[in-house]
C-alpha cells in the first residue's frame, strides 16, 4: 500500500513555521532548512517522509490488531480529536494525562471497570432505590471519571501504540510511554527532541489545519490495516 503526503498541503497549511531560535531545541534543528526572521522554518520534504514512515508503520499495526492511544490535550485539537476517533473505535486521551495511565495500567483498569458498572447501573435504573443525596454522589463520581477517561472507556490493555501530538506539552505521557517501552509517534515541533520517539514528524502543532490534515492521514493508515472504512476522504 502507497502511503503519500502532499508537501504543498503541508505548506498551504502553515506547517513549516517552527519556534523562535531561542526556544529551539538543538536536536530538532537537522529537521529545518534555515532560520530566518528570528524563528527556525522546517524542512517539510523530511517531514513528508518522516509522516509517511509512521503512516507505514501504523498500517502495520492496525494489520496486527494492535491497541492505538492517541493523546492530545492541546485545546485547539482537543473536539477534532472526539469526531476524528470516537467513530471508529479508537482510544483517546484529550482532557489530561492520566499519571500511571501506562506504566499503572492495572489500576486505571479497575477505574474504567468502576465507570462502566455505573453507567450500566444507571441506564438498568438501579440507582432508583437510593436516596436523592447517594444517587447524586455516584453522578459526581461517574462524570469525573468520564471527563478523564471518555476515549478509553472500552481498552482492555495497555497499548501497544501512542500517538502523541506535542510531545513537550504531554511531556508525561512520553515519560511512560518511554519507560514501558510502547511504539512512540510523535507530532513535535521544533522545541522539542525528536530522538526521544520512534517515528518523529516535526512540525508546526499550533496549527490547526496542520494537525488535522496529519491526523487524518496517521489515522486513515491504521484503520486501512484494520480493514476498517476510512475516516473521511482526503480535501
């Protein structure tokens, strides 16, 4: 299967707009071609590539039924993320980091269990033979755990994959998913180390057309190897 990045739409996008070069990061800057006006412009042929071998690699694991975990609590991509994921089945964190999501998996599990219960128990209208006051206390304890754990709520396991947009925003996500040793993509721009993750794309992640262009490709390769429909046809 071809997996293709439009460079121009990248560039049309804004995506080769990196930080000033008093934020950069000194290992990002192989990833740039120059600086110019004070800010370092990145190289969107690599990163072309760069996207294009996760895109690879990610139809490898949607082809092998691999869990894929997708965080992103930036606020300008937090309700594409919902309507990009939620329809097809695939999990994601955009409220908060959840500490020990990865390297306390067995924990987190009970509190998706718990969620579930209650939700469960509410549709059946088990709740009715409580108390106003007790059935108000198990609300306020299924909705913050909602709020939290909304994309996950049906993950069985830690996953095999993290796709993590802004690695130095999610700084703590990376540090798990380090530490357990899961296949890291990561959308990073150029304040941030990209040999930190097994298949950088280093790119302008303020921008909002940017992302969801490079999401909606990452994403349409997983669901491809999962013989799944694609998300949405490409503009």
């Amino acid at each position: 299967m071809k997996f293709t990045i439009d460079v121009k739409k990248l560039l049309e996008t804004g995506g080769y707009f990196g930080h000033k070069i008093s934020r950069t990061n000194p290992k990002s800057i192989p990833y740039t071609y120059k600086a110019q006006n004070g800010i370092y412009l990145i190289d969107l042929f690599q990163t072309k590539e760069c996207i294009e071998k996760a895109m690879a690699k990610l139809y490898e694991a949607g082809k092998n039924s691999e869990d894929l975990l997708v965080v992103g609590t930036k606020r300008l991509i937090k309700a594409y993320l919902k309507e990009l994921l939620s329809p097809n089945d695939i999990y994601y964190l955009s409220n908060k980091w959840v500490g020990g999501f990865l390297t306390n998996f067995d924990e987190i599990y009970k509190n998706l269990k718990e969620t579930n219960k209650m939700m469960t128990e509410r549709e059946r209208g088990e709740w009715n033979v409580f108390p106003k006051h007790e059935i108000s206390k198990k609300e306020k304890r299924m909705n913050k755990f909602l709020k939290v754990y909304e994309g996950v709520l049906k993950m069985q396991e830690r996953p095999k994959n993290i796709l993590i947009i802004d690695t130095k925003k999610e700084k703590n996500a990376l540090k798990e998913a380090i530490t357990t040793k899961v296949t890291i993509y990561g959308i990073i721009d150029t304040n941030s180390d990209p040999t930190q993750v097994d298949y950088p794309m280093v790119l302008n992640d303020d921008s909002p057309l940017t992302l969801e262009y490079v999401l909606k490709n990452l994403i349409n390769s997983y669901l491809a190897g999962r013989k799944k429909i694609k998300v949405v046809k490409q503009a």
